[in-house]
C-alpha cells in the first residue's frame, strides 16, 4: 500500500537555506538598529491563554475570526499569539520591570487567513514596543528605527502614512457621530459593514469593500474630534518626523485593523507590491491595553513590521539579494585514513566553509561533487600526499573578469603540491 505523502498545510512555508539564510541577515539588520536604540530583546511564548489575545478587542478580525485556538490535554483554552503587543504586554503586567520599558521581539505569528501571495496562516514579524510613557518623541524614535531600518536593506519605495485615533474621549464623541452616520445611510452600506457599525464603527473604515466606498469617503473624520493633548502630540510627532526628514502623509481615515490602539498610529507600504498585500509594517499607541491586562494605567506604543512582505518587497526591487553561504572549500581523500575528518576540521576552524563528500566514492566523482558544491577550491590527498605530509590545491573556478559569472575551470585549472602546514595560509590567499 503506497504511504501518505504529506504536505505542508495551506499558508505555511518551507523555508530552504539561503533564504532562510537571508531572513537571517535580515532579523540581524534590525537588531542591530534597535540595539542602537537602547532596546533589549524578549522572547515571549508563542501561545498565551486565549483571554490574552480577547483584550486585542472582540471586534477585530484577527480576533474574532483568525485566532488559531485550542484546548490543550489540561483543558486550557489557549491561542497561539496573532501578534507579539498583547504578549508583550502581558510579560509587563506579570513582571513590572521599571519604565519606560524599551523592547524588541522576532518569531513567527500565527492567523488564520486566506492565504495568498504575501498573506500567510503562519508569518514572521519583527517589531518593538516602549511602555510606561506618553512621550510623542517615543512615537517618533519608534518610526525612525523603522524608517531607517528598511533604507539599511535597500528599499526605497516605501510610503508612511499616519494618523491620530484621539484620546478615548474624543474617539467616544467621534464613535457617537458615526455610529448615527452609519445608521443614516445604511441603504448604501453593505450588509457586513452594517453589523460591524454597531460592534465597532471604526473598523468599518477598514473596509475595501466598493459598496462601501462612498460612505466612507463622506464620513466624519476624527481629525475634527481630538482634544487639546491628542492634538498636542500628533503635532509633535509631524514635526519630529519633519525635523528628521521622514517623508509621511497624514492619512485621516487610516485605522488599524486591531481595537486598542489610541493617538498616533502608523503603516509602512512597499508601493513596489500589489496594494492588497503591501503593508510591510504598522503601529501605533495603545494607551489602554497594559490595563486591560491587569498591568495598572500605562501607556503603550510599538510596531511591527511582516518579515516575509519586506523580503517580497526586496525582491520587487532587486534588493537584499541571497549571498553564497555554499561551501568555499572542498576536501577531496581517496586514501583510508582520517584525513578528510582532520583537513575539514582545520579549515572550518580557520574560518572556512569546508564540505566533502561522503561514503568513500570515487575521484571522479568527489570531483565531480567538488565542481557542483560551488566551492572555489579543492584540497585533495591521495595516498601520495598522504605519506610526504602534503596536499594538492585545485582551484575550481577562475576569476572571472568583471561582470561575467564565474565558471568551474576543469582541466584547465593549475593543480599545486603544497605542504599541509601551508595549506591554510594557501587556501586564505588564493580566497582573497
Ligand atoms: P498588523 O498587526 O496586522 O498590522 O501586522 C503587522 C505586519 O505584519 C503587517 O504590516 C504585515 O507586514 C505583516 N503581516 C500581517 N499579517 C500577515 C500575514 N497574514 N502574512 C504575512 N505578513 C503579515
């Protein structure tokens, strides 16, 4: 009976090497950029109770209907974390460090979505969050390291749009005239967007749906509901942008997809993507989360931006390519020794990436595999070399004059009988 082949499920990915390599490169970058700023990594879980993710509001669609929950042997209702704020904050309200509270965080996130190009049920997120205070120049610091992050890989077309949601107060008057507004017009609104007027008016500004369109093009706009100190900090957080020359437009029926968040919010855009899938980063203040986690009155405010959408960027642009992390260094042995076990532990402890073949095969065929590794150099021991103490140095590829590709050599390439205690001196001129 054939076996079942299985596959890996709907909006997952297999990751091979030198992308995973790149991702690597990539989470590198931007620890090194917040590490400048004075943030310290956490790693929280990667599943919380469900209640955790509940506080994110029940109105959100990563909530409501994209949470990936379960009940585990000891009957908890658990979730796997959607995004990393409402575990961060968590972490806080458990722990109390002292304020202001600078961090950052990798690792996947988890959301049932359909998936698509771009959209994954299992995704990469890299991000940052201070809690313990107000301060609107934190807001700036945050889209600063943002900014500055995907101009360090490259990417040029990249937008920012921002707004302000206001204080609870000002967003509570503004719901109120919405809420009517909506009601006023619902013949023109669909169906959906109707139900979700009455859970939570805002997010129906989210909508793409064309039906809905016009009514949102008319609506009240929350610009004209901030109270003096939501107005106070938005000005503050443009001029800052301004002062540090970060191009961003004020986008006043930008709201984000998740309920908590206050003041200022923001999102990043790769204009090079498809506009359905080219959020490449977002967030914004959440002034009542930490509370609503039992952590007291604590303002919040973080990002975080989609790993896999930056690399889908990169590559729109051709920037931040994958580099060769192949072997430089083959080791070749067709004696019965130990050889190849020692020469590609002395060059790997050199600081080469040294391979070999396995399962006493042929010359030819180490050759062969030498010439496919993509390594620039082959060491090779016979019974010869091995009995005066020597190796001979093959080099695979010869320097191509610039701008061609290079090409393995074959027979034409120089083979050279060097002493083994030069062979790393050798194999370390002949790489430079
Ligand atoms: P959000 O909290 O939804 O704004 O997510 C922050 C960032 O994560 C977005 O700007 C995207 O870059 C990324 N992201 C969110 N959902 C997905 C997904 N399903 N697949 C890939 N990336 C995602």
């Amino acid at each position: 009976m054939a076996r079942a082949l299985f596959q890996s499920q709907s909006g997952t990915q297999d990751i091979f090497p030198s992308e995973a390599d790149r991702r690597r490169r990539l989470v590198d970058i931007f620890a090194e950029e917040v590490t400048k700023a004075g943030y310290g990594q956490v790693i929280p879980p990667m599943f919380e109770d469900v209640g955790v993710f509940q506080r994110l509001g029940e109105a959100s669609d990563v909530v409501s209907k994209e949470l990936y929950s379960f009940v585990d042997q000891g009957g908890r209702n658990l979730s796997l974390r959607p995004e990393f704020t409402a575990s961060v904050c968590r972490m806080f309200a458990q722990h109390r460090p002292l304020v202001p509270w600078k961090v950052w965080y990798t690792g996947p996130s988890f959301r049932q979505e359909r998936p698509q190009k771009g959209r994954y049920r299992q995704f990469d997120q890299i991000g940052a969050e201070v809690i313990g205070t107000d301060d609107p120049d934190v807001d700036i610091e945050l889209i600063a390291i943002c900014w500055r992050f995907y101009q360090q890989i490259g990417l040029k077309n990249v937008s920012l749009v921002i707004n302000s949601l206001g204080d609870f107060e000002d967003r509570a008057r503004y719901l109120e005239d919405l809420q009517s507004y909506f009601k006023a017009n619902a013949d023109q609104l669909s169906e959906q967007s109707l139900k979700t007027s009455e859970i939570n008016p805002l997010r129906v500004l989210d909508s793409k749906r064309p039906a809905d369109a016009d009514v949102i093009a008319k609506a009240p706009v929350l610009a004209d509901y901030l109270g003096e100190p939501a107005a106070m900090s938005f000005e503050r957080v443009k001029l800052g942008l301004t002062t540090l020359g970060i191009p961003f437009e004020v986008a006043p029926r930008l709201v984000r997809g998740l309920d908590y968040y206050g003041r200022t919010i923001f999102e990043f855009a790769a204009t090079s993507l498809d506009a359905a899938q080219n959020a490449v980063g977002g967030g914004g203040r959440y002034d009542g989360l930490v509370e609503a986690l039992g952590g007291g009155s604590q303002p919040g405010v973080g990002f975080a931006l989609g790993v896999d959408r930056i690399l889908l960027a990169c590559d729109a642009e051709g920037v931040f390519d994958a580099v060769d992390s192949g072997p430089q260094v083959w080791v070749v042995t067709t004696t019965q020794g130990t050889e190849a076990l020692e020469i590609v532990e002395e060059l790997q402890t050199a600081g080469f990436r040294a391979g070999r073949s396995f399962g006493g095969r042929s010359m030819k065929a180490q050759m062969k595999a030498a010439n496919r590794s993509g390594a620039d150099i082959a060491v090779i021991v016979g019974e010869s070399e091995a009995e005066s103490g020597s190796v001979s140095i093959r080099q695979l590829r010869t320097a191509p004059p610039s701008g061609e590709v290079s090409s393995p050599s074959g027979s034409a390439s120089q083979q050279t009988v060097i002493e083994r205690t030069a062979m790393v001196e050798k194999v370390r001129s002949l790489l430079s």
